[in-house]
C-alpha cells in the first residue's frame, strides 16, 4: 500500500468513517467557493485607514513620505538615499505602473531595471496593497514584480498608492481574487527583516532589507 | 527519527538546574515573552474570540482532514507541484533526497523547521555526502554547536552571546581572528555575511510550513529575518517539510488563525514575513524556483485523529505554552530529551514516539494551568497531561516507589477521615519544628524538594482543610 494510501486509511478509521460522499464533499467545496472571513478587528472601524497605515507602519520601523504623484517619487528617493548616506543606485522592477515616474528628474541617480542577484544594494519595487490593521504590504510576484527585490537589497524602498490601502488582509485578497491566477508567491512584508536570536534582543536587518522606506502616493 | 533521550528526563532536568550559563539564559527569557503577549492582547479586544473561531477552523478540518489533504494535493499538482505523502521520517528522507539527488544537488539551505528535526535531516545529509545549512540565525548558531534547538521558535534560547562568538570564531576561519565580536550586532552583521553567499549558492532550498491552504494549494511560512524566503526563493528546488495537521481549507482560515499566531509567540502585531508559495515559478516569472515539493509527513498523526489526543492537532507551535511554563522556564528545552519542549512537548512526544519512551514527560508539569490559559488553540494540556499520566500508571512503566507512593496515597485519599487525621498530625510535628524559621532546609524523605529549593513550614491557622471549613467553605477568601 502506497504511503498515500495508508496514511488516509489511518485518518479515515481514526475518524470512523470512509471517505466521503458526494453530498459530504459538496458541502465541503461549497465552505471554500465562501471563504467566509474570520472575526473583523474593530480597530479598522476608522474614518482614516492611510494613518492607520502610517501609524502601524512606524511602529515596525518604516518610513514614510508622503507626495501627491509619481512625479515627486525621484525626489523623495534621491534625498531619502542622501539622507541615509546610500549610494544612489537603484535597482527598480520592470513594473509597468512605475513606468511613468520621471527618474531623470535626479540625474544622480542610475536606475535600472530586472530582478536582483544580491549585486544590488537598493531595490524599488510597486506594493500591490497596503494592509492598515498592522502597516503590512502585499506584494505578489509576476513578471514584473521580482520576489528577489523584495529580500536581497539591503534597503527595501517601496512605492504605494494611497488607493491601494485597505482595512484587512481578507480585504488584500478580495482584490488579489478579483485579478487574474494566484502567483507563485505572495509576501505579506511588515518592516525591515529582525532577528532576536542572540539573547532576545531585537535587531534590524537579519538576513532580508535593514531598511525600509515607503513613498505614499496620494492619489485618493 | 531524532533520537530521543527523553528516558533519562529526571537525570537531564537535574542538569540543566545547575548549568550557570543555562539558568542565566533562562533568566532572561523570562519576562520579555510573556509581557509582550498580553501588551499584544490588550491592543486586539477580538483576541479570545478569534481563538475560539482559530479552534473551531481547525476541529472542522481535522474532521474532514482526509479530503482537506487530497484536495490540498490536487491543487498542488494542477499549479506544477509535487506532493509527498510520506507515513515515516525514513519515507520522507529519501523522497527529499532523491529531489536532490535529481538535482545532483551539494548544499542545501534549510529555513526553520521543527519537522526537519524530527525527521532527522541534517544528520542525514552529511551522511550522503549533501552539505545542509542552517539559515535561521538561531539554528545556524545551534548548528555550529552541533546541539538541538532548546525552544520550539527562539532554538538558541539557550545559548548566550559569548558563546555564539566562541562558535564562530571557531568556524568562521575567513575572518581575522582577533575581530572584536562582543557586540550582538557583530555577530549578526558577520552571520549575514557567511550566509549571503551560501543562499546564492544553495542548489536546493527547504522551509517548513505554518499552513498548508486547501484551497489553492498554497504553502505559507511566518518568519521575521527573511532567511526562509531567500532559501524557497533562490535555489532551483523549493522543498516544503510538512506534517499533515498543518492544512487549513482557505486562505481566509489561514489569516484568522495568523492573527493570533505571532500575537502569542512573540507579541508582534504581525510577523515580519508571512509568504504565501503556490507551485513552482510562472514561465514568464523573473525569479523564483523551478521545481515545487511538499514533503507531507505523517509520523503517527493519523493515529491521533479519533484519539483523545486528537485537540494536539490543534498546536500552531507558537510557542506560548513554553513561555508561560515554570517548568520549561526552569530548565530549557534540552531537558525534555526530544524534538519538543514544553507542555505541547510533553503532550505530543509521547503521541508521537510512544509512552514507554516519554512517560516522564507528562509527569513534568505543576498543573498550573498556565499553558491551556494563553494557547491560542485552546488546546486542554492538563487534561491530555493528566490522560497520559493516567496512562504511564495503567501500563506499569512508571518507577516501582513511585507507582507504591501513588498507590499509598490514593489509599489515604480514598478515606478522607483517615487523610485528614495524618494531615492534622503532619502540620502539628513540621509547626512544631519549623515554624520559628518559617522553612526546612532539609526534610527526612524530602530531599527531591529540598534539594533545590526550601520546604515552607506550616503557618498558624490549622491546615487548608480546617481553614477552609472555619471559612464555611465558600469559594472566594473575601466571602
């Protein structure tokens, strides 16, 4: 007997029964087709969910500007980078919705574009959502969001729009599950890497980004 | 299978309690874990209750658990994925080697998992000639000490700072030997470095699972330091090692159970990474692995399912029920002899490997009560404790004193006029003796409890019987 079958066997007898029936089965399926959500967390009852977002993030060691388009993106990236004594060298992903930011605006800055081989040491990438209930991003990979640039550079600067913000993480994946097939990978991303492995005190920058900095684009 | 050196429990305990480095390391565990859980309580005011609808996900999937599993399998397959249905440690080393094998693989990179441990799968790698590294900062450091993890989420726990430096300066011989690495920073910045390159390098990269998703065929990994998605992100394999509780029928199941999860291990809102892996790279993806597995482990889980032990189930191992035991706080996790520590430990080793092998295990618990208290699962560990107990005296494999001291004791309990007479008698000689100094240092026949600790003499005021009758036996002290 194959270890799939004894395996089953063993939860079937456990359970007192054999396998299902089509009826049983249905009602099964019917239970995911739902995916009825869980308990909703009151604190998302907010009129601003952007501050929230703001408010949580800071907690966990982000940073955040805040600019009104695209167009002001290469300016808060080029003086975060000054400001943090970064080299300015960018390494964006191929993401058609960054298409349009003017980054010859800062002729400082050497922009180019692809996944990361661990060469690149600032990585830009486009959320897909912001999660207000505890200042989390959803990021999805595809061709043009590497899940490399998430993890290799060791500063993580993320572009989100201030339409892309929801309450929940059950409200990150309606909007996943109304666009096309699940990726390959999802990160649910809620600061710099951290580590408290030696003698539990917390440090930033274990082996993912030391540093993150989000540019909130106010388009609401 | 890890071997187990849980027989020898007593001996192991007696250890640890005078091991200056551990009690120090212990020491500084105490207050954080537990602080930072209740801080991370107060700010959700849904939190019991989505442990209750967190039991109630996982008590319907355990009941339909077979069809849950096949369809997680089917689902897996249709992305390009491969499950393993393995019923031994034995079945689920060779399915991981021969992936690498195919791969002709030379190192591998491991996130953190307790199943890699259980299965005993660093050992055997070295063995056929694979080179396995530790990512997680934790397990690397513990696997430099060539030692288990002590805790089932902090494994070096145990370890203090200058000891991580000793294993490093022994094994990092790159680096200028007289490197100052007093500084925990250092000592990260310096494991950062090593393992950058060992991720680049890795042929194949295996991560255990939190949740494996029926509904889409997803499987997920909470973490903090990203080491576990640069090990499933890099490599040309992605192996994930699971047990087959690990399943939830939706995504939307996974998340509610989230919330509680990194709020009782560490008291974060939200753990740093939560990743969501669904088959192998898309065609057009730029990066990511080309071949997806999931190693799904049985190891005698299927025999719970209908048991009494079948709420073990349950156990996201978040680790609470270690950070709130006196016990595990008193003397680590290596103690407990096996894979898992704690009183989750002490309920599932022996479901797992038998109670002839961990009997002690159950044995090693106050019955505060504190572990069913703060477990997100709700999960009754008293209760199965005290079934396993029950256990161990039925199948006489206790030790003979303590299988007659039982009996002896039972036979006064069972006549409680007789049981109260000695106790009167009991409380009058130690009043007698030790009440002007309040304690015992040593104790006829209690040195089990004198040897560590004070024995407390007896207060005026008659015995907690008498006490509690002069009271007129009301529950509350104020009443």
């Amino acid at each position: 007997m194959s270890g799939r079958e004894s395996i089953l066997g063993a939860i079937r007898q456990g359970l007192g029964r054999g396998a299902l029936g089509t009826a049983e089965k249905d009602a099964l399926e019917d239970r995911i087709a739902g995916h009825a959500r869980g308990i909703r967390p009151s604190r998302i009852d907010t009129a601003d969910l952007k501050q929230m977002f703001v408010d949580y993030a800071a907690k966990v060691d982000v940073t955040v500007d805040r600019v009104a388009s695209l167009d002001d993106v290469p300016d808060k990236v080029a003086d975060y980078l000054a400001q943090e004594n970064l080299p300015a060298e960018l390494r964006v992903a191929p993401d058609p919705a960054l298409d349009t930011v003017p980054w010859d605006k800062r002729p400082t800055l050497t922009v180019s574009k692809g996944a990361s081989d661990g060469t690149h040491e600032v990585g830009l990438t486009a959320a897909f959502a912001g999660i207000a209930e505890t200042g989390t991003l959803m990021m999805k990979s595809g061709p043009a969001h590497p899940t490399t640039l998430n993890f290799l550079p060791d500063t993580h600067l993320v572009v989100l729009r201030a339409s892309q913000i929801v309450g929940s993480y059950e409200d990150a994946w309606d909007r996943l599950r109304a666009g096309e097939a699940m990726p390959r990978t999802v990160n649910f991303i809620t600061g710099p890497s951290r580590t408290g492995d030696i003698e539990q005190t917390i440090f930033l920058g274990a082996h993912g980004p030391r540093r993150m900095h989000i540019v909130l684009v106010e388009d609401d | 299978m890890q071997e187990s050196r849980t027989r020898n429990f007593i001996g192991n305990a007696r250890e640890a309690l005078d091991d200056g480095n551990l009690q120090q390391a212990l020491d500084k565990m105490k207050s954080g874990f537990v602080e930072r859980r209740l801080e991370a309580r107060a700010r959700l005011p849904e939190f019991d209750d989505i442990r209750d609808q967190a039991r109630e996900i996982k008590n319907h999937t355990l009941a339909n658990l077979d069809y849950y599993l096949e369809r997680f399998e089917r689902k897996v397959t249709e992305e390009g994925g491969q499950v393993h249905w393995c019923a031994t440690p034995e079945d689920a080393r060779q399915a991981i080697l021969k992936i690498c094998r195919d791969l002709d693989a030379k190192t591998v990179t491991k996130g953190k998992s307790m199943i890699g441990e259980e299965i005993g799968l660093n050992d055997f790698f070295e063995e056929n000639g694979i080179e396995p590294i530790e990512t997680d900062l934790g397990e690397y450091i513990i696997q430099l000490r060539r030692e288990a993890p002590s805790h089932i989420i902090a494994p070096a726990i145990h370890v203090l700072k200058h000891q991580v430096a000793e294993a490093f300066y022994e094994t990092h011989d790159q680096f200028d030997p007289d490197r100052p690495l007093e500084e925990p920073r250092a000592l990260l910045d310096e494991a950062r470095e090593v393992l950058r390159q060992k991720f680049i390098d890795a042929d194949v990269g295996i991560t255990g699972a939190n949740f494996l998703i029926a509904e889409t065929g997803t499987s997920v990994i909470v973490t903090n330091e990203g080491n576990g998605d640069l090990t499933q992100t890099i490599p040309k394999a992605h192996v994930v090692i699971a047990s087959l509780e690990k399943v939830v029928p939706t995504l939307e199941d996974a998340t509610t159970i989230s919330r509680v999860l990194a709020r009782s291990a560490t008291g974060q809102e939200y753990s740093v990474y939560t990743t969501f892996s669904t088959g192998p790279r898309r065609p057009e993806d730029p990066d990511g692995p080309e071949q997806y597995h999931v190693i799904l482990l049985d190891n005698g889980r299927s025999k719970m399912v209908g048991s009494e032990y079948q709420e073990m189930l349950r156990c996201i191992r978040c680790g609470a029920c270690l950070n709130h035991c006196p016990v595990y706080g008193s003397i680590g996790g290596h103690a407990y002899g096996w894979v898992y520590p704690g009183p989750m430990g002490s309920v599932l080793t022996p479901s797992l490997i038998g109670v002839d092998e961990a009997g002690h295990l159950p044995n090693a618990s106050s019955f505060c009560g504190r572990c069913e208290e703060v477990c997100p699962m709700r999960i009754p560990l008293p209760k199965m404790m005290r079934h396993l107990r029950e256990r161990e005296f039925d199948g006489k494999t206790g030790p003979a004193t303590m299988r007659t001291g039982i009996k002896m004791w039972a036979f006064y309990a069972k006549r409680p006029w007789l049981y109260h007479a000695l106790a009167k008698l009991k409380f009058r000689v130690l009043g007698a003796f030790g009440r002007r100094k309040g304690r015992f240092r040593r104790l006829p026949g209690g040195a089990g409890w004198t040897a560590h600790r004070d024995f407390p003499a007896p207060q005026a005021g008659g015995t907690f019987q008498a006490q509690w009758s002069a009271r007129g036996g009301k529950r509350s002290v104020d009443a």
